[in-house]
C-alpha cells in the first residue's frame, strides 16, 4: 500500500472511528437506560432528553433520603409535623439537589421551595400512590421533576404525605457523564493501539528492517537479503535496495575476479618471460666466452637467441591485445577475402615452424575456390596461430599431426584444426575459452603460456560474427572448430 493512502486512511480513521464507536455506545448505553427505565418507572415512551438527565442518576442520589424519610415516617410520623424537624430534613434534601413538600389532606403544610410548590402542588398524586409516579413521563416533558411519595397520618388523624422533589434541569448526569467518558477514553484507546500497530507494522518494521539491511552492507555483508512486501513505496524500495546489492555484489565479485585474473596473468607472464630470458643469457654468455666455436654452433645459438626473443615478442603483443580485448579496444580492418588464397598463405607460413618441430601439417579445403568471407585478415591469422601455437605446446607424440580442414557449411565455412596431443579432459573443455585458464596447472615452464591464447581467439571469432567451441579426447587429440559467414554479391547489392 502506498504511504499516501496509508497516511489517508490513518487519518480518516482517527476522526471517523471514534465518532462512531461513541455514537454505538450511546445509543447501546440509551437502550439500556430506556429498557430501565420502563421496568422500574414504568415509562411508555423515553426520549434522550430524559436519559440525559437520567432519572436513575436522581433516583440514586435521592434514594438515601427516601429510605430515611421513610423510616422516620414508620417510626416517628409526628416529627414530620414539627416544621422546625422538616426544615432540617429540607436542609438534607437541598445537598441533594432536591426539595420538600408536606401535604395534610389536600392543603399545603409545609414546603422547602415555596415558588417551585406552587407550580407542582396541584399536580402531585394523592395520598395512597405511596412511591409511584402519577402519570408516566409526565413531569420529564413539562416540569422536569423527578417525585417519590412517603404517606403517613397525622395525630389527628389526618392524611398526609410527604415528597421529595428533585427538579430535572438543575442536576447534572453524573453517573451517565462518567458512563460516557470512560467509553469515549476506551474507544480512544482502543483507535491509538489499532493505529499504532497498523502503523508500526505498515511503515516502522519495513523502516527498521531497510536499516538492519543498509547496516549488513556497512559491514561487508551482501548476502543479506530482503524479502519485497507489498506494492506501494516501501515494496519499490525493497526491490530497489536488492537491485542496489545484487550489483554491489556482482560488481565487487568482478572486481575480486579481475584482480585474481590480473594477478594470474602478471605471474603467468612473469614466469613465461623468464624462461626465454634466461635461455637468451645462457647463449649470450656462450658465444661470449667462446663456446660457440665453429660456423654451425654460433648459427644454432643465434637461432635460439632469436627464437627465444620472438618467444618474448608474442607475449609481450598476448598482453598488449589482452589490454584492448578488456577495454573493447581491438583495431580491425575487415576485407573480402578469397577462402581458398588465404589458408594457402598461412599454412605456408606456418609450415615452416611445424617442420621445426618434427610436426606434420596436412591441408585440404572442401569449398569453391571462388568462396569468400569478410574478415580481418591480421586476426583470423591470429586466431590460427594461436590454435596451432597451443596444438605445438601440448604435443606430447614423437610425431605430431595437425589437420586444418575447411569444410563448406552452405552459407558459412567451418575451419578444423585437429592435432593428436594429449587432449583435454571432459571436465575442462568448457573452461578452455575462459580468461588466464590453463590446464597445467602446474605451468611447466616448457609449455609455458599466459592462459588468454584461447579467450582472444573467441573474442575475434565472435567480433566476426561467428561462433568456435572443441571437442577432444584425452591421449588421443584435440579439435577446435569456427564458424565464419560467407560473403554473398546479393549481400553486398542489398
């Protein structure tokens, strides 16, 4: 839920639920009062004027006085003649908020409020009523008085009564004014722990479980994860926050990555580049001291010499095109070029190093001599170089076979380039194109090898629009093989 329409509905909740809880319990607390008011007084008809002026809140404070009043009527009725004694009980009745009228027979004899007597005198009910009232809500509607009766005779004989009036309009509802506050203060209690916890759960917890997760990425801590609440404000910053951490993390991983990489590579080259070094210092000092002695020993120790430093020239150009692979920086300069005319070229160049190495080259080319591609070729010969260079490092044969094939596809050419090394495991062909991975671990300096031959040779097959994947069996021989599109003359019209 949106915090707007959660702050709305708090709102109006706070204004309207207290308004009509206290109008339930008034009308609950006039139903009660009604239903009372006919079982004890009789009433057919109580309107809230009456209830607000609670005829029982009067009954109450006016039911002490009757019970005495009473008794001394039983006792002692000839004390209610003495005006003196009935001033005192007066006195009694006026902390009551009410008066006294004395009636002998049918005559005024004594009363506490001469004025208001002579309004109600006429009216009062005749000697025999006892306690009950004369006409049913009558003195609610017209004189607001509540009347209780207390007949006795007089010593001669006479007939009297006394009453009690308790005037309506100067009483305050005391207990129906208490009734009233402690329901209001509960209704209000009961709104303040409803909204606090609607809002403690609604906006507090998700406030305080964001800053429990901001907390955890303080201190290192990406694994921590929130679960998305519902939609509104704080369900988009929850998915915010989780995006925010899964590329903090995935970035701080690569960035962990790259270092190890960067690391491996340094070492890798590092190491690569000492065994040449030291080679070249070997033969240098030979020929320095004398020990290339006749015209065939200096010419083999100034062929190592110089194919030990282009040894050094191609990992050092490896680590320089590593650099603009990382940086999406690779120079090329695309050409149509003739299929069959190219690979002639490179395995002629490249013969020349395999029969060096005791290794025979073995060509054969299945597409029409007139089939194209677009290409760079600077890089396609890198791509091949780079397969062969690996197929010479881990020929472990006395007589190693590389096969270049190109293999006619309809719309693409496919190159294989199959040796019969030592292969690689099942487990790590789909590492092979990886960055810096290398299947001697144990990087024996005669292998040697910075681990990106592989990854650039991908990424200049993929920058040609094309794809390249192995397949091998270990001790029997490895073949990689890439796929290139054909240059069409329709392609070139459109």
């Amino acid at each position: 839920m949106k915090l707007r329409s959660r702050l709305l509905i708090t709102f109006t909740t706070m204004v309207m639920l207290p308004l009509v809880l206290t109008a339930v319990a008034f009308l609950s607390i006039e139903l009660y009062l009604s239903h009372t008011l006919e079982a004890e007084y009789g009433f057919q008809s109580v309107d809230r004027e009456t209830i607000s002026q609670s005829i029982i809140s009067n009954d109450e404070h006016t039911n002490l006085l009757f019970q005495e009043f009473f008794q001394i009527a039983q006792d002692t009725p000839e004390k209610l003649e003495d005006k003196i004694f009935l001033d005192s009980l007066n006195e009694q009745a006026k902390e009551k908020a009410s008066y006294l009228i004395v009636r002998k027979e049918h005559a005024l004899y004594y009363t506490g409020n001469p004025d208001a007597a002579s309004r109600i005198f006429d009216k009062l009910p005749d000697y025999g009523f006892a306690t009950s009232l004369l006409e049913t809500g009558y003195y609610y509607n017209q004189l607001h008085k509540l009347v209780k009766q207390i007949d006795f005779q007089f010593r001669d004989g006479s007939e009297g009564s006394l009453f009690i009036i308790s005037p309506m309009n100067r009483l305050t509802t005391k207990v129906f004014l208490i009734d009233m506050f402690a329901v209001i203060v509960v209704i209000l209690l009961f709104t303040a722990c409803m909204l606090t916890q609607w809002i403690q759960k609604g906006i507090f917890r998700p406030i305080r479980n964001l800053n429990t997760a901001m907390q955890k990425i303080a201190e290192g801590n990406l694994d921590y994860s929130l679960d998305v609440p519902e939609k509104g404000e704080f369900g988009d910053l929850y998915k915010n926050y989780e995006d925010m951490r899964l590329r903090l993390k995935e970035s701080i991983e690569e960035k962990v990555q790259n270092e190890k990489q960067n690391r491996e590579l340094i070492s890798n080259i590092s190491h690569d580049l000492k065994t040449p070094i030291t080679a070249i210092k070997g033969y240098v000092e030979g020929l320095r001291d004398g020990v290339a002695n006749t015209p065939e020993k200096m010419d083999k120790y100034i062929r190592t010499i110089y194919n030990k430093a282009n040894d050094m020239d191609r990992l050092i150009n490896e680590l320089s095109f590593y650099s603009g692979i990382d940086s999406n920086r690779i120079p090329y300069n695309f050409h149509r070029i003739n299929v069959d005319e190219y690979f002639r070229d490179c395995i002629e160049e490249v013969g020349l190093e395999l029969d060096s190495e005791n290794i025979q080259l073995n060509y054969s080319n299945l597409v029409d001599p007139s089939t194209r591609i677009i290409a760079d070729p600077e890089q396609l010969k890198r791509v091949i170089s780079n397969i062969i260079g690996n197929s010479i490092k881990y020929m472990d044969k006395e007589k190693g076979v590389i096969d270049i094939r190109i293999l006619d596809e309809i719309d693409s050419i496919r190159v294989e380039i199959e040796d019969n090394g030592k292969g690689i495991a099942a487990k790590d062909l789909g590492n092979i194109f990886e960055r810096f991975f290398r299947t001697d671990a144990s990087r024996n300096s005669s292998k040697g090898g910075s681990g990106i031959g592989l990854s650039i040779v991908k990424k200049i097959i993929e920058d040609h629009g094309g794809y390249i994947w192995a397949t091998s069996r270990e001790n029997e021989g490895t073949c990689l093989h890439f796929v290139i599109r054909k240059y069409r003359e329709v392609e070139d019209n459109e």
